[in-house]
C-alpha cells in the first residue's frame, strides 16, 4: 500500500480513539488494530465495488453497445481489484 494512504489511515484511527474516556489509555496496539479494521473496510468496499462492476448486464441492448460495456466494466473491476490488493 502506498505510505501515504497508510499515514492517513493511521491518523484516522488515532483521531478515532480520541474519542476514548481518557481513563483507558490508548496504545499504539489499539491504534493498529482500528487502522486494521478501515483497511479491512475499504478492502471489502473495493472487492464489493468489483463484483457489482463485473455484474452489470444490459439486457436489450445491441450486442456491440453491450459488449463494450461489458469490457468497461471488467475494466472497472480489474481496477477495484487492484486498489483492493494495494489496501493490504
């Protein structure tokens, strides 16, 4: 994954427990484990993003309209997989 986008998720999950009473003391272990948590999310909404691009169908369609579509959206998955991948 990009080292910018784990910062940010990082931050994220600090801001996240500031939340927290200040009776529990938050460890850079919780911090781990919540930056975990949002790149498991966004992993999933990217997967999720995937399967809903390579599901489309255009029923009706002439089948040149619909085989281009049909590539746009593999091309449309193939990219969400990625950015999936990139989300480890």
């Amino acid at each position: 994954m990009n080292a910018q986008i784990g910062m940010e998720i990082n931050e994220r999950a600090r801001r996240a427990l500031t939340r927290v009473p200040p009776s529990v003391k938050v460890t850079d272990e919780m911090v781990a484990d919540v930056a975990d948590a949002l790149r498991g999310a966004v992993r999933a909404a990217y997967q999720n993003a995937a399967v809903i691009a390579t599901s489309r169908t255009h029923e009706g369609a002439p089948l040149e309209e619909s085989r281009a579509r049909r590539s746009e959206a593999q091309d449309l998955a193939h990219a969400y997989e990625k950015l999936a991948n990139e989300s480890r």
